[in-house]
C-alpha cells in the first residue's frame, strides 16, 4: 500500500486486526504496517501513526476505514467524534470523544455547517473579513474547506494566503503586535467564525528575542479535490469540534480552555 500526504509518503503492508479506538473495540479492521516513510512532519512528529477519519470515498484501494467498521458494527449511539484541542504549547494534546460530544470541554450552543463534498469534511467559506473588511477571497463559487485535525496550521490556495496575509502582516520581532486585526471566516450558512491575533499567532523566545509568526501557510491542492482551504489545529484550538456522519455535518462550539480542562486532560493522559 502507498499512502501519500501533503509533506511526505509512507509505503507499508495492509493487515486485519481488532483495534482499540477510545473505548471501543473495532473488530476485523484494516490498519498498515508501515515500512517506509518519508516527510518532514513524518520524521519529527512525535506520534506513532495516523488514523483516518474521512470518508472512503478517499480511502486507498477502497479500504473501508475503522470508523466506518465501527458504525457497521452499530456499536454506538449515535456516529459521532469530537475533538478538544488544548491551547497551552508543551501540554497535552487534547481529548477525541467516539460516540458524542464532552460537555465539560466546550459552552454555548453549537454551530453546524452541512458537508458539501463526502470526501474530506468539506464545508463552504463566502469570504474572510479582516477587521471588518471583506477581502473578496472566494467570489461567488464559494471556497472549498477541509476541517482536518491531520493539518497544524490553516492552509489555503497560494494566492488566498498572500491577500489574508499582506492584511494582517504580523512582524518576525513582534512590533506590531497591538495593531493585528481580528479575523473572522464567513461561512455558507450566515455563521461566521472568529480568530484574534492570540489564536492565529505563534510567540517564542530565540536567542535573538521574542518572534511572532502567523499560523497560515500556502498549500496548492490540485483541482478536483482542490482549491482547497484547510482549516487545521489552529482553528480546533478555540472551537471545539465534532463531526456527525449521522448528519453529515460539522458542529463548533467554544472551548473551555481553563484550570478544570487542563486538570482532566492531565488525569486522562
């Protein structure tokens, strides 16, 4: 089997097993065994595999994924996973739910966005509104967005990214920190999503001081799956995330990310 991604490839040999997910057991799914990989994110990462949680309509050789093995199974009550990302650098990473939703890591109401595309979780952007201003970045075909835990950052079509990013302009030294604007994503639906400079930005010390970078990068994502937008870690951080193939819809709703959070997550990990 040849598994390719955005940063890297691996090669390995496709296997049957009973697997463990959260606390659930999978029965007679298939996982690889790699045995060749290649990719920086791959090679600095510090985990020990992926799971896939698209739909397999992307699956590699049409191998049905374990999620899907276990709504087979209808072992759970209703076919949902969501995803708490903690927001403290260094801490542990966070919390996946199978089966619904954690109400001590999230408050309000949340919002849901319909699945566009049964490929990727796919939903649709208007445009970006920087403090206010409408960028015009989609036009009227709507962008394309991917809600992926797999994805650290927010990544966009080339072109998008240097307009998001010649508005918001973040300095390597950190001079402007008290100018940079709030950014808000305007969704298909009326819901609009909001980052401000402290969700959208990274500080760290260096040798030669405080450095401030934007959590944004270019990604091409080839036509027809793309252009593609592909809102990552970053953006789950602040939005607590669960996706409902009963629906075939997104939810977001606000994180808690406070003493309580980060006392359960220790406890869990």
């Amino acid at each position: 089997m040849n598994v390719k991604y955005g940063s890297g490839f691996i090669n390995g040999i496709l296997y049957k097993d009973h697997v463990h997910f959260a606390n659930q057991k999978v029965r007679d799914t298939h996982f690889i065994g790699v045995t060749e990989e290649q990719g920086d994110a791959l090679a600095r990462g510090h985990f020990a595999g992926i799971l896939g949680l698209a739909f397999p309509q992307i699956s590699v050789d049409g191998v049905l994924p374990p999620f899907d093995r276990l709504m087979e199974q209808q072992s759970l009550e209703q076919n949902v996973f969501s995803f708490y990302l903690s927001s403290e650098s260094g801490s542990a990473g966070g919390v996946v739910t199978v089966g619904g939703t954690d109400s001590r890591f999230h408050h309000h109401d949340f919002r849901w966005l319909k699945v566009q595309s049964p490929m990727y979780w796919q939903v649709s952007m208007e445009d970006i509104v920087v403090n206010g201003k409408a960028l015009g970045i989609c036009g009227s075909e709507h962008c394309k967005v991917a809600i992926d835990t797999g994805t650290s950052l927010i990544t966009g079509p080339t072109e998008g990214i240097r307009q998001l990013l010649h508005h918001i302009a973040v300095s390597r030294n950190c001079n402007n920190w008290e100018q940079l604007p709030e950014i808000e994503f305007k969704m298909k639906g009326g819901h609009k999503f909001k980052l401000a400079k402290e969700d959208y930005t990274f500080q760290f010390e260096s040798m030669f001081g405080k450095h401030c970078v934007a959590g944004f990068m270019s990604l091409d994502v080839p036509q027809p799956r793309g252009p593609l937008w592909i809102f990552g870690d970053l953006f789950m951080r602040k939005y607590y995330t669960t996706f409902d193939r009963d629906h075939n819809r997104v939810g977001f709703a606000y994180s808690h990310h406070n003493a309580e959070t980060k006392q359960i997550i220790s406890e869990l990990a």
